[in-house]
C-alpha cells in the first residue's frame, strides 16, 4: 500500500492533480505505475540482482541435495545412466527456467507483477472473463476501437477476444486452471519446507550413522515449527537479510562440484552432447520414462522467479540467474556426476558423499540455513498469490497482514500460515523420506508450469499479438516437454503423487463454492437493486430522521441501491445527515494510486446528500485502516463536491434498473476529453466543452458550506454499516446446490474472518443489518 494514504493529501494538493473522479469512465483506469526498480542505473540494477538471490533462488538452489536420489531411488545399474540424467539435468535447466522463464515469461509482467493471477488479470483486462459484472460500461466500447491499423494479427487477436468473451464455457476454464495453478502453489508451499528441511538433515548422518530415520524426521520437525512461526515478521526481514547466506551457498556448491570434476572425472563434461539423453532412454526404456519425476526437480522453485518479479526486475533476474544460478548449480550436478561415476553405490546420499571432509560441518550448517530460505520464498510467494485471489473474490475472507511499509508484495496469512505449517509436519512425519515426498512435489512443480505455458499462449495471442510461428513454436515445444514429465511423475501416483491431487481438489473445492455463492449473491443483489425515485420517497417520509454523522454502507455492488438499505431503512428509520453507498473494488492490476482511489457520484436530488462512491484497489493494494480511510475519503468528497459541475449527477427515474452497469441515460461523459485506459485498451471520451467555466447550480459560497458541513459531520462520528448476509439455496434447488450452499459456503463463512475485522472497522462504529438472500 502506497505510504501516500497514511497522510491524506489535502484539497489544495491534490487540485494540481489531474480530477479521477468520473464513475463512468476512471473506474477501470488502469495506473501506470513502473515495476519496481524498473529504470535504475546499473548500480540499482546489481543490488537488485543481489537480492533477488536470496529471495527467489533458494528453492532452485537447493534441488542439488535431493534430484540424483528422486531420480535413482533403486540404485544406479549402469554407470552410463549418471551422464545421460546429468545431460537431462542440464538441458531441463537450460529449456525450462533459462528459455522460458528468464527469457520469455518474464516479460509477461502485470505493471511489474508476475504469477499465475497476472496472467490472469492480464488476460482480463483485454477480454471480459471475469464470472462477476462488475466491469463498467465503457468495457464494451474497447471491442470497436483500436489505435494499431489493421492487421492478421490484431484481426486474430480481435477473434480470440469475442471468443472468450462470448463463451462461458472458456470462461470458466481459465478461472478453473487460475485456482488450479493456485492451489498447486500452495501445495508447493506446503511440501518445500518437508522435502528441503528433510534432505539437509539427513546429511548429520554421515558423522552420526546410529541416527535412525525416525529420529531424523524428529530433528526435522522443531526446524519447521520455527520456519512458519516466524513467517509472522515478513519476507522483508526474514528474507532479504539471508541473501548473503545464499551467496556462500552458491559459491560452495560451484568450487565443491569443480573439486569433483576435477578430482574423479573431468570428462563428465560431455554430458553437454543431448545425444546421452537418447543413449539413456535406448537403454533403459520405461524406467528412463519413470525417472523423469526425479529428474524434474532439478527445477523446483523456478516458478518463484516469476511470482516474485513485483519485488525486482527483469535485468535484475536474468543477471542473477545467468550470472550466478545457472552456472554454480551446472557444476554441483556435474560434481556429483562425476563423484557417482566413480562411486554408483552412494547416489542415496549423493551431495553430502561427495564433499571433501573439511567442509563438511560448514556446507552441512550452510545447508540447513539455505533450506530455510528456499522454504521461506515458497511460503511468502503462496501468501501472495492467496491475496491476489482474496481480491478477485476467489477464497474466502482472511486477514492479509502487511509484512513490509516498503515492498506491497510481501504478505502474511496467519490461518493460511497455521494450516500449510500444520500440513507440512504431517506430511513429514508421514512420508518420512524425501523420495515419496519428491513424487507430490513434482506434480505440483510440472503442473504449475503446464498452466503457465498454456496462459502464456493466450496472452501471446491477445495481448502481444505475436507471430503465429512463434506461438506455435513455445506452445508445442514447452507444453510437450511438460507433458512427458506429467505423465512420468503421475506413474508414481500412488507413491506419494496421490497428496497433491487430494490437496488441490479440497482447496479447489473451497475456492469455487466461495466464488459460486459470491458471483450469485452479486447478481441476487443487482437483480433486486432500489430504485432511486423508491428512495427518495422513502426519505421524504416524515418518520425517516436524518441524524448527524457520516453513514457508509457497504455493498459489492458498483451501481445500483442494495436492498440492505430498504431493510435498513424500515426497520431503523433514520439515515445519516452524509451518507454514502461504498464499495470495495479490486481492478485487475497490481496498484492503484491513491489519488485515483475513489470515485464518486451524487444520487438522488443535492439536497439528501447521498453518494455512491467506489473505492479501487489492485489486487496487491492493502485496504486502509478505517481512519486513514475515513479522513481520506472526506478530503476526496469534498474535492468531488467543488468540481461537481463537471459531472452529470443521478436524478430521480434516470436509472436504469434493469442494467447491469448502472449508467444514466443520456449521461454525458466526464469533461476530461483526453483518452481514459480502459482495462489496458484505450476508449475515447467525448469533450464536454459546454460544461467548462460554470459551476452548475451551485454558488461558491454553497459549495464551502457543503464542505464544512462535511468536516462537521466527521467530527460527530463515522458510522460503518455493512449487510449481513444469510445465504441460502432456493426451494427448488438441486440437493447439490443445497449442500453447496447451505453446508459448505455457510460452514466456510462461520468459521473465517468477518468483513468488519479484514476491513479492520472498529467494532464501536459497526453496525451490522442482517438480510436473508434465497440464490
């Protein structure tokens, strides 16, 4: 969250700002804002590059202790085998992270930000997939408007936007592999800390051999309940300040693995010739297939690179990468090729054989630390991408804490964190070796980046516009190469490659219920939207007090009157003396500026002083604490009331209940006339000439009493309402439906954080209005 929103701007700085406060066409502004460090010098760009590896490359980095015994788990037969899984190794690296990663996904950033949910909102802001209608009007006119002439691929790309848009079947497949790839993460999240935790302890044994494994999966478990209870204090700590225990890590690995080439093999070298792959597979046939699942986590952890690009930049990665990841784990899986050519009979325990004696305690202890790491850049990236998903109302209500005042990414959910710390202890004390663990864990890795090609490939299409050989060319390519892997690790389904499957398909589950009821609680509630000529008949009643203060009641719509404040009304009847109808809507970018926070119109005659007011945020934005919410949101009023002449306000019987966006008819546009961007695609509003100079029907002098009144009413008190809701399936809904609905969504919503506490509203200024809504 911007640090702008602590110290609310005033009226007179924020006039030099240029006006955001049109409902109509502002609303789905898309702020470009620059990715984080994404013009620094050199210098910048170096310090980037240093910290990223101690943030991103820990999980990567670390595959080295555990891939030659996932790949081997029966023993080497031939010594042949060793150059043709280090050729595999190496090509892997080279293919997936390298080529598709560093060069080419990683330019497919969301204002800066990466991750399955960027691709997503990515893909949503060039076609409207979203299941909830909470776009605006001026969505539809991107359609019919492009500022590139005419070509086979904007053709294309036109094509594929009607496709996506027309088709709810499509609709629903890229929100379903959206939570999928999320849900994967997250089991990602939960089996990192196990497999890298596990694999460096279990090298004490090479001083201790009477160490059973019972007790090693013991020494294990203390580490891992420190790991998640300190994800408390943010990746921004905990995180930032280990990049230099990964640097010796690499520095380690790399001289470790050229002592070893040097020493036992330096022909091992001639594992750069691919043609030792297909040597391999001629020999060994199916069980060079089946060893793939272990080959694969040569790998893990890259999708890390991309979900935390917010945090750096893409220079940064790529030199990092290039520079010091690449090269440095290449030689440790060469030196350990090299070392098992010589000595096939140690592949168990491959990387903690290997080592030269003296360095043992200090690469054993450095171990340790790096596996805390790669642990903590898995959990800090599943905070993330949870929050992004919290945002787009894809999971349900928990408390996202903001870890760092200087980076927006960094998250943390304490019921999340809890569950997957839990989860992780289970699994260890469960599995209790890393190579049924290494089974799960390679599901979940392939099929992250299966889903990640596959949004690639749209985004390729609609927003790069790219050539058609080339897309053709990443999509066989990537997605054959995932899919042998995928099918080599699900052979090994019932050897622990069952768990991330059961994982997936429970967070799966609880994803779309809560997404099904909130998508159908928002059309419920915009099918039975207020009149505004109901309300003003409503106010002019001679029992509905006005009462002092500022009123907000909350709701998920963007247009239109809940029907929580009919009941509001008729069972209180009293409104207060400023009220507002307020929502919280997430857009599909990463930030939104404060200055562009709010938008605001006037509904109903000036003098009942109703407003509609949305408040935007991106799917990384924190939500303000209710003060600085509060006092922010007076100042952006107050701003709306002095330039109201540039806008049309609502009118008694002008609403158009029946449509979905709310917008008057016959409403003229904002006079700002220069092009508004409009989900990334820009639409061009109409000048309103007429409208400049002259301040509508008011004086200056009513527009200053209408100011203070504001600050008056502040002063006596905010007070927040919000509908709550009882959900419940219709009478003639399918049993399925029922259990959905009436069981599961309202188990969920019992047992998770209230609105009132995510929005963190004082429980002295909440007043809840209960509403039953029959979907």
């Amino acid at each position: 969250m911007s640090l702008e929103v602590e110290n609310p701007p005033s009226i007179e700085t924020t006039k030099r700002l240029e006006r955001q406060d049109s409902l109509i066409g502002d609303a789905e502004k898309v702020s470009n804002i620059k990715g984080h460090g994404s013009e620094g010098n050199w210098t910048q760009v170096l310090h980037l590059a240093f910290q990223s590896i101690g943030i991103i490359y820990g999980d990567v980095g670390t595959s080295p202790l555990y891939c030659y015994s996932s790949t081997f788990p029966n023993g080497v037969k031939d010594k042949d085998d060793i150059l043709g899984v280090l050729s595999l190794i190496l090509y892997t690296l080279i293919l997936i992270p390298m080529i598709k990663y560093v060069f080419i996904v990683l330019y497919a950033d969301d204002n800066g930000d990466g991750g399955t949910f960027a691709l997503y909102s990515l893909i949503s802001r060039y076609s409207k997939i979203r299941l909830i209608p909470n776009q605006q009007a001026e969505d539809s006119m991107v359609s019919n408007y492009s500022i590139e002439s005419p070509s086979l691929t904007l053709k294309r790309a036109q094509w594929l936007k009607e496709k996506l848009e027309s088709s709810k079947a499509a609709k629903i497949a890229l929100f379903t592999i959206t939570i999928l790839g999320t849900s994967m993460v997250m089991g990602d999240g939960t089996l990192t800390p196990a497999i890298s935790v596990l694999s460096a302890v279990s090298g004490i044994k090479e001083k201790v051999p009477s160490l059973t494994e019972t007790q090693i999966v013991w020494i294990s478990v203390p580490i891992l309940l420190m790991l998640f209870s300190v994800q408390r204090f943010g990746t921004d700590k905990v995180g930032y300040s280990f990049a230099p225990i990964i640097s010796v890590w690499f520095v380690l690995i790399a001289g470790i693995g050229m002592y070893n080439i040097v020493v036992y093999e330096i022909a091992i070298l001639r594992a750069f010739n691919p043609m030792h792959i297909l040597y391999y597979f001629s020999r060994n046939g199916k069980e060079a297939w089946i060893s793939l699942g272990g080959a694969i986590l040569c790998v893990t952890g890259t999708e890390g690179m991309y979900a935390d690009l917010g945090h750096f930049n893409i220079t940064a990665i790529q030199i990092s990468f290039n520079g010091v990841l690449f090269p440095s784990v290449a030689l440790c899986y060469m030196g350990q090729a090299a070392y098992l050519r010589k000595f096939p009979e140690d592949v168990a325990d491959t990387f903690y054989r290997s080592l030269p004696a003296p360095l043992f305690w200090p690469t054993f202890t450095v171990a340790i630390l790096s596996a805390i790491i790669a642990s903590q850049a898995m959990l800090s990236g599943a905070f993330a991408i949870l929050s992004k998903a919290l945002s787009l109302g894809c999971f349900p209500r928990v408390r996202v804490i903001h870890t760092s005042k200087h980076h927006q990414g960094q998250v943390y959910i304490p019921e999340v964190n809890f569950l997957m710390g839990l989860a992780s202890v289970i699994i260890t004390i469960t599995f209790r070796t890393t190579t049924e663990i290494g089974n799960a864990y390679g599901i979940c890795v392939v099929t992250v980046f299966s889903i990640t090609t596959h949004l690639m490939t749209i985004v390729m299409l609609l927003v790069w516009k790219k050539n058609i050989i080339f897309i053709l060319l990443f999509y066989v390519v990537f997605s054959s190469i995932e899919w042998i892997y995928l099918s080599s690790i699900l052979s090994k389904f019932i050897q622990g490659g069952y768990l991330p499957f059961c994982f997936s398909l429970v967070l799966m589950a609880l994803m779309v219920t809560w997404h099904y009821v909130h998508v159908m609680k928002y059309w419920y509630e915009l099918d039975h939207i207020v009149p505004i000529d109901e309300v003003t008949a409503l106010l002019e009643k001679h029992n509905v007090q006005r009462i002092p203060g500022v009123g907000l009641l909350y709701s998920e719509l963007v247009q239109g009157i809940p029907p929580v404040f009919l009941r509001l009304v008729q069972k209180i009847p009293s409104v207060h003396s400023i009220f507002l109808f307020m929502s919280i809507k997430h857009l599909p970018i990463p930030h939104v500026a404060p200055v562009e926070r709010f938008v605001f119109r006037q509904v109903g005659p000036r003098e009942h002083r109703m407003f509609r007011c949305v408040a935007r945020y991106g799917y990384t934005d924190e939500v303000e604490d209710s003060g600085h919410f509060a006092r922010f949101l007076a100042e952006r009023l107050k701003m709306f009331i002095e330039d109201e002449n540039a806008f049309e306000v609502e009118k008694p019987g002008n609403e158009d209940a029946n449509s979905p966006t709310g917008v008057l008819e016959g409403q003229t546009m904002p006079r700002k006339s220069a092009r508004s961007v409009i989900h990334s695609e820009e639409v061009i509003e109409p000048p309103m000439s007429n409208h400049v100079g002259r301040i509508s029907s008011y004086s200056l002098q009513t527009i200053e009493e209408e100011k203070q009144l504001i600050d008056a009413e502040m002063k006596r008190g905010v007070v927040y309402l919000m509908g709550s809701a009882n959900v419940i399936a219709g009478p003639e809904s399918p049993a399925l439906k029922v259990v959905v609905v009436d069981y599961v969504y309202s188990f969920v919503r019992r047992n998770l954080a209230e609105g009132h506490k995510v929005l963190s509203i004082p429980k002295d200024q909440l007043l809840k209005v209960g509403i039953t809504y029959e979907i």
